[in-house]
C-alpha cells in the first residue's frame, strides 16, 4: 500500500515539474507568464486542498 502512495506521489510531482518547466518555457511575455503562473498555482493549491479533505473523509 506505501508503494502505491510514493509511486502516485512521484507521478503526480513529476506533472507538476513538467507543467511549469512548460509554462516557464512558452513563448509569451513575462506578464503573460506570471498570470499563467499564479492561476497554476491557484489550481494546483485547490487540488491539494480537495485530496486533503478526501484523505480526511476516508478516515
């Protein structure tokens, strides 16, 4: 079952690494860039949040 967990763990950082190494690399304006950012890291502290309170439920 650990397995499991670090195998999902290390995919899901793995995603993460790449779409922002994506982002940091896209041809757009350092403004354009930090919005995309910022709405990324909105995105991935929801996700976070909602797999926290799920892990919490399950117990």
């Amino acid at each position: 079952m650990n397995d499991n967990k670090d195998t999902l763990l290390v995919f899901i950082l793995g995603g993460l690494i790449g779409a922002a190494l994506g982002v940091l690399y896209a041809p757009k304006s350092g403004k354009e860039t930090r919005q995309d950012i910022k709405k990324f890291s909105e995105d991935v502290a929801d996700k976070v949040k909602d797999l926290g309170e799920d892990s919490i439920e399950k117990r």
